[in-house]
C-alpha cells in the first residue's frame, strides 16, 4: 500500500496508544480517589480534582463513570503508589508518580528509562525541594482577563500567582492545594467554561529553559516514561510540557 499508508498507521496507532493509556491512567486513579472517601466529587476533593485533570485531558465521561462505579461497588483492587525522583536530559529535575499492582517492576521500568534515555534516578528528595503541590490552572484568556480573575480570587481570601503567556494566549493560575476547588469555581465564575489544565500537581519553584537537542532529548525521555502502564505522572521543571510535545 505505500510508504504513506505505514506512516499514517504507524502515527493512528501511536495515537490509539497514547489514548489507551490515557484512559488506563485516568481509570486508576479516579478509582483510587473513589475508594478514599465517598464516591462522590461533590464531597471528596481528591475525587473532583481527579475528575477535573482527566477531563481537561479529553478523558471521555464514560471512562469517568465507569471508575467511580467500580469503586462504589466495592472492588478489592489493590494499587500500590511510588514516587520516584531523579534528572533527565539538560539536567531537568524529574518526579515520576506511579500506580502499579507490583511495586518492583514499576520501579525497574521507570529505573530503566532513566538509565538508557540520559537521565540519572536519584534518592527519596534528591529533587522533591525543587517543586511545590499546588493546584494548577491553565486556559485561554485576553490579558485584561488576568486582574479580574485575581481580584476575585483575593476577594475569596486565596493567596494565588498567575503568569499570563502572550505567545500562546492562555493564563496560569497556581493556588495553595486546600483551595484548589473554591479556586476552580471562582475561575470559573469569571467566564472560562474549559481548562487546558485542572489539577493538584508538583508545579517547579524555578522553570529552565532548553532547546534544541536537550529539548528533543527530554521530551524523548519524558514520552519513554508515559509509555509505562504504571506511570501515572511526570512532573519536570522544563519551561514547556514535555507530556505534550511531540520529538522532532
């Protein structure tokens, strides 16, 4: 059939790929916050913020439901978290989050990738002191935008920072973890009806910056470790998001 046709099912099944364990990702630790307190989003803030990333990433509604469903159910499955710290390509500070039903081959894949893809695995806080838990807020807005969602954010009594991007049109909104939710709805409240980003995440103290090799080297690096059925998060301190990029 031609070159083009194995080009295009190679990129269709990349792409399926990626959904699939998107999807896994999303179904595991929805399930997970279900299970830690009332399976209701509503009344479990772990389970909105849950909710809240995955459908910012276009996670589908059935998928959603049928995690919390299989929760309230009471399903015994059992998941063992691990964090893992460590540097990548260009000396980027790295935390891998991971979900796994067996700890031991979770940390010997991400170990692997580390070790083969230019990176160095570290110790427990080797990078831990480089990054904040934050809620993190990331949507299209118009400059002037930017001081009506942080007054109505200080009129709410939360400590926020925002940065506005002028090459891509979005704002960033970062505020303490305990006011994640009452931030989203404030957020919303000033208009925006769709988050690109919506979720308590390890957002970096310092960005640096890369280009070139270095960044291609990083997001190889970065798309490696998002491959692994049990990696759940990568958090870098990069000045873009290699969970997002495509390698050169």
């Amino acid at each position: 059939m031609g070159r083009a046709h194995e080009v295009r099912a190679k990129k269709m099944a990349a792409t399926n790929a990626a959904k699939s364990a998107l999807y896994n990702r999303a179904s595991k630790e929805i399930y997970l916050a279900a299970k830690s307190g009332v399976p209701d989003p509503n009344s479990n803030l772990s389970l909105r913020a849950a909710i809240e990333k995955f459908k910012g990433q276009g996670v589908t509604r059935d998928v959603i439901d049928r995690a919390i469903k299989k929760a309230a159910g009471g399903d015994a499955t059992t998941y063992i978290s691990g964090r893992y710290e460590g540097f990548g390509p260009g000396s980027v500070a790295i935390i891998v989050d991971t979900l796994a039903d067996n700890d031991k081959r979770a940390f010997a894949s991400v170990r692997a990738v580390f070790n083969h893809k230019g990176g160095h695995i570290g110790n427990t806080g080797s990078v831990m002191f480089l990054f904040k838990e934050l809620g993190d807020f990331i949507f299209e807005a118009k400059p002037e935008d930017q001081e009506n969602i942080e007054m109505a954010l200080i009129e709410a009594d939360i400590e926020e920072t925002a940065t506005y991007n002028e090459e891509d049109g979005t704002l960033e909104i970062t505020v303490d973890r305990k006011d994640f939710a009452k931030a989203h709805d404030i957020i919303q409240s000033q208009g925006v009806t769709e988050f690109l980003k919506s979720e308590i995440a390890w957002v970096p103290n310092e960005k640096k910056h890369l280009e070139g090799e270095d960044k291609r080297k990083l997001i190889n690096f970065v798309n490696e470790l998002n491959k692994i059925e049990d990696v759940q998060n990568v958090y870098t301190d990069a000045d873009f998001d290699p969970n997002n990029e495509d390698a050169e």
